[in-house]
C-alpha cells in the first residue's frame, strides 16, 4: 500500500531492519494467524521480543523469527 505522509498508522516493514525499530510501537502477524502488539524491546539471530503492559506491569514475549509472516510498525507515512 501506498504511505500517506503525515498519517499515523500501521505500516510494514522489512523484518531484516527490525534492529532499527527498537522501542516503537509494532505488530507481529504469526504464521498460525496470531497477531501480537507491543513495544520491540530486542532483536536477536532467532528471535525477538515484544513487550505488552499486562495489569500494571510489563511482559516481554520472545518471538522466533521463523514464525513471522508479517511485521509493521505504527509510525507516520513518508513522502514518496
């Protein structure tokens, strides 16, 4: 899909630059249809890790690589 400068949504990116994400906003498609929202917290060879504020405090879910079929990012739109 085409970005939308200025807009704020949810965008894909390319997993391979996940490192680059660290901190923002994410949501991970699972190959089994799950999808998890979080803030990326690390990324490493295998997996990586995506933290959710869970009844006041915060759990970090590791996630393999492998069972990732689509990664975006929340983020504002670039200029073409």
């Amino acid at each position: 899909p085409r970005e939308e400068p200025g807009v704020q949504q949810w965008y894909p990116a390319d997993l391979d630059g996940a490192q680059s994400w660290l901190g923002r906003q994410v949501r991970v498609t699972l190959s089994n249809g799950n999808q998890v929202e979080g803030r990326l917290v690390s990324v490493g060879e295998r997996e990586l890790e995506v933290s959710r504020t869970v009844a006041g405090g915060e759990v970090a879910y590791p996630i393999l690589i492998r069972a990732i079929t689509q990664f975006d990012v929340w983020r504002r739109g670039r200029a073409d």
